[in-house]
C-alpha cells in the first residue's frame, strides 16, 4: 500500500532533498562514473583551473536541474509523468557526483552560489508542473536542448587529450538528449520564443556568476 504523505512531510522532504543535493551525497542511480578507470592528463595549471571552473558551471547546472525536476515532480498531474521527472532528478544526480569528483580531482571546488540556484530553479519547476504536465515536459525538453548546447561549448573548450572531462561532458550530453526526447514523448509542447529566450539569458547569467563563485 502507498502512503499517504501530508503537506508537512512532503515539505520535509523537499528540505531534505535540497540539503542532499547542495550540502550532501544525493542519491544517485546504478551506474558508474564514466571516467573512472581512464588515466589523468597533465595540464598545465592554467588549464587546469579553467577545467575546473568549466566543471563548477556544470556542476551548479545540475543543481539546477535536480531543483526543477523536484519541483516538477512535486506539482506533476499524472503519475507516469512525476515517475519520469523522479527518474531523470536521480540521473541528475549521477551529473552531480561526477562533475564534483572531476572538480575535485582538479583541485577546485563547487560554487557558492549552489543554494541560490537551487531555491530559483525549484520555484520554476514547481510554477512548471502547476501550469500542466505539457508545458512542464515542454520546459524540460527545451531546458536539456539548451544544456546540450551549453555541454557542447564545454567539450570544445577543454582539451581533447582530457579523457576523463571529455567521457564525463560526452555521458552527461547523452543523457540530456534521452531526457529532452522523453519529455517531448510524454507529451512535452515546444514553449513560446520569449520564455525560450528568457531561459538564454538566466543560463549566461548563471555561467558568467559560477565561473568565478
């Protein structure tokens, strides 16, 4: 049998998600880090840093996203459409652990601004899913489509003999497409060119923001 959960412990259960995902180890599904086993490259200390910046933008990308999955999920009208949303948020968080490790490894670290990002992308998700599980799967696939982009400016930035930025960025590229073309599967509409473009501008601003926070 289900269980019926009250307001108050879905509320707890969002704080409880957030904290994971910002502060904590969230969950993630079974598959490995890409780059596990693949031999590290020897970059200079500038690339080195830049590597690790490009990785800190993708990093909080992820936390965006696991936001807006959560809200989505959280407002979501039909039951096959919030098990999806769920589905996607913990292959999100697969993103989460490998682009930390790579930053790590870097010798970098994750963004300050990680909290910030979380509460605007969950209240997005959340007016998504309110709007009607169309134009939440809408908001998905153009949100992935973006990212896809976005990853592909990154693979060409970082160095090709990189192998372990370049199968991380190449996974995550892979699973933002399965994610768009599932949302639009599901029923996802294409949304209005000013909402498409809004999304254009609050990506620069968080990728020009976390490069150096």
């Amino acid at each position: 049998m289900t269980r019926a959960y009250s307001p108050f412990d879905k509320v707890i259960m969002q704080i409880d998600q957030a904290v994971q995902t910002i502060f904590g180890q969230p969950k993630v599904t079974e598959r490995g880090n890409p780059a596990a086993g693949l031999d590290e490259t020897d970059l200079s200390d500038a690339e080195r840093d830049h590597t690790a910046r490009l990785m800190r933008i993708n990093h909080t990308g992820e936390v965006c996203a696991q936001a807006l999955y959560q809200g989505q999920a959280l407002t979501a009208h039909d039951p096959s459409v919030k098990t999806s949303m769920e589905r996607s948020a913990m292959e999100e968080n697969d993103h989460l652990e490998w682009c930390e490790t790579r930053i790590k490894e870097l010798g970098g670290r994750t963004s300050l601004l990680n909290p910030l990002w979380y509460a605007g992308s969950f209240a997005i998700g959340t007016l998504a899913g309110i709007a009607g599980d169309k134009w939440s799967l809408g908001f998905v696939a153009e949100t992935e489509r973006q990212v896809e982009a976005h990853l592909d400016e990154h693979l060409s930035e970082v160095r090709p003999e990189d192998q372990k930025t370049t199968a991380i960025l190449q996974q995550m590229k892979e699973d933002e497409i399965n994610h768009a073309t599932k949302a639009v599967e599901k029923g996802g509409v294409e949304l209005p060119s000013p909402i498409r473009e809004g999304m254009k501008i609050t990506a620069k601003v968080m990728t020009g923001s976390v490069y150096y926070l």
